[in-house]
C-alpha cells in the first residue's frame, strides 16, 4: 500500500514512457480552468487534471497533507479512475458542476489520457492511446446529495476504456494486470460505482464510510472479466485535543478482486492462499502553527495482496508538512 502523496508511476510518463520530470526542472503537474456560466451553473477544462480535482470527496480526511497517511482509504476509489493514470500523465478533462440549490450537486466531465498526442501508436510507443477519443478515456458522474446540516452523501459512476490491462487507480497490486493471466497489452472497459456518505454526529466526531465497485470486462474481443470491491468506515476528529488538530481512525477492505471468470483468474499465480486482505490505520494531525504541522500515523495490513501467506505488514509514519 503506497503513500498518500507518492506517484503512481515514479520516474517515468506512462502516457509515452519518457522520463518525468527530472532533477532541477519545473513541471507543471495540474491546470483546470473553472468558471461560472449561470447562477447555477459551472463549467470547467484543463489540459491536466483528475476526477478528484472536480468532484467532492466527502471523506473528511481525504487531505494529501494532513489527512490519512496512506492511499488506501482517503478517497473512494471510484473517484481515483483516470482513464489510465493517476499521479501523473494526467488526462485533459472537460465537464460541469449544477447547482440547482443547497441540497443537490451534480457534477460530470469526460477525460483523455493522451488529447495531445495526435497518433495513437498502440503498446509500447502510446501505451495509453492518443488524441480525445483513440485511446485511454474516462467519463465520470456524482450526484452529491446534502439532505441536512449534519449529512453528506455522494453517489457514483464511472465507465472508462483502459488501452492497456490496468485499471489506473494506483491503490494495489490488482491495478495493473487487472485480468489476471491475459498480457498487459490487452484494453479493458470499466463500469465502476460507488457511494461515500460522512455524518457529523456532533462538533467533535465524524463517521465517514465509502462502498466501490468495479467490474471489469475485455473489450474489442473475448469475453473476460474482473471484478473489484473496496469498503471503509472510519472516525474523524476535528480539534482533537485542540483547536486545529484532527485526528482520524479507520478500517475496511483495499481494492481487491472479488470475482473473475472466461479466461481471468481471480487468484493471480505468485498467490498461494488467497485472503480477503484488510486494513486499519490511525492518525494524528498536529498544528504547530498556520504554516507547519505534523502527522504521526501507522497502518496495519492484514493478508497483503490478498495472500494469507504474506506477513501481517505494519507501517509508521512521521510527516511533516509547510503550508504556505
């Protein structure tokens, strides 16, 4: 299980395989342009962007910085479907926010991993695909409901189109090679659904809780499918102890495949003991002052990878982050 804040794919762009960003460079890594068209009404584009930068998260410690320490359970995973990536090679989106009043948003945008590549070459040369519509895409909706003060409720659905065998959401071992036992170059498409729903029980406690899931099945010919599922409940603390300090506690299941069939094994072949995998994780966030504060944290694996035979796996984490 990764870090919050580390890359899906570190020193490299999957979009053509090239180098990132390399030492003493500046790269632009995020640009989305929002602006109102109507009262109710928003529209937004950018050439480099996420579904987690348009849609609310709901989750309370969603936070890269001073939230929850790892990927596993800081967002629905439904809303970490990029089309082909995270992290980086990001794809350019499009899409629009309505409004209508204070209980009811919804929201919807169409990505393209590689818009700006014009020829699609297949594997390895676009691995991703190319232009807006040859290649990696994703089209995403939420449907964000506030039914009181106290009470948060976001609906998902994401079908997205994968040129390669991955899902994109960088959470486990599962999202790449995501039909076990067919090659990396084989597309998939990807019907995904979820709901996260946070309840402000008092000022001083938060229940927060999310559902995903994910069916996966061959696209352009063949008949094979995966499926995936993800789940957490969790406790968040605000002004734990002090004001602007919060802390978080949660539980679930990471990304893992449920389900596979025609030719997809469930139990990829370096699993002995196939498992449920689970895990806990606690954190807590300390402000120093306005600009600088620090998270200690430590997370529990149980069945990593979804193998019984894989050591429980315990991490601890100190980090520390400048606000400026």
């Amino acid at each position: 299980q990764s870090f919050n804040y580390e890359p899906q794919f570190a020193g490299f762009n999957p979009q053509n395989l090239q180098p990132s960003c390399g030492n003493n460079s500046v790269c632009l890594y995020k640009l989305l342009y929002i602006t109102p068209v109507a009262d109710n009404f928003t529209v937004f584009v950018g050439p480099k962007a996420e579904v987690t930068d348009a849609f609310p998260t709901i989750v309370p410690f969603a936070s890269e910085g001073q939230g929850t320490l790892s990927r596993a359970f800081a967002i629905n995973p439904v809303l970490r479907v990029s089309g082909g990536t995270t992290e980086t090679g990001l794809a350019s989106a499009a899409g629009f926010i309505y409004k209508p009043n204070d209980v009811v948003d919804w929201r919807a945008l169409y990505g393209s991993v590689n818009a700006a590549i014009p020829q699609n070459e297949g594997f390895p040369g676009t691995p991703l695909g190319a232009g807006l519509f040859n290649g990696s895409f994703v089209a995403a909706t939420q449907l964000t409901l506030y039914p009181t003060e106290n009470l948060d409720l976001g609906l998902n659905y994401a079908y997205s189109y994968h040129q390669i065998n991955i899902l994109g959401t960088g959470l486990t071992g599962a999202a790449a090679g995501t039909l076990g036992g067919l090659p990396l170059t084989t597309p998939v498409n990807v019907n995904s659904v979820g709901a996260t729903l946070t309840w402000r029980i008092n000022p001083s406690i938060y229940f927060t809780t999310y559902g995903a899931y994910f069916m996966v099945d061959q696209a352009n010919s063949g008949s094979a499918f995966t499926n995936l599922a993800s789940w957490m409940a969790g406790l968040y603390f605000p002004d734990a102890f002090a004001e602007g300090n919060t802390a978080g506690l949660m539980f679930g299941q990471p990304l893992t495949r449920v389900g596979a069939g025609n030719g997809a094994t469930l139990t990829p072949d370096n699993i002995s003991n196939r498992a449920i995998p689970y895990q806990i994780e606690a954190f807590y966030n300390y402000k120093i002052n306005n600009n600088l504060s620090i998270t200690p944290g430590a997370f529990v694996i149980f069945n990593p990878e979804g193998d019984s035979s894989n050591s429980t796996t315990g991490v601890f984490a100190l980090r520390t982050t400048f606000t400026f």
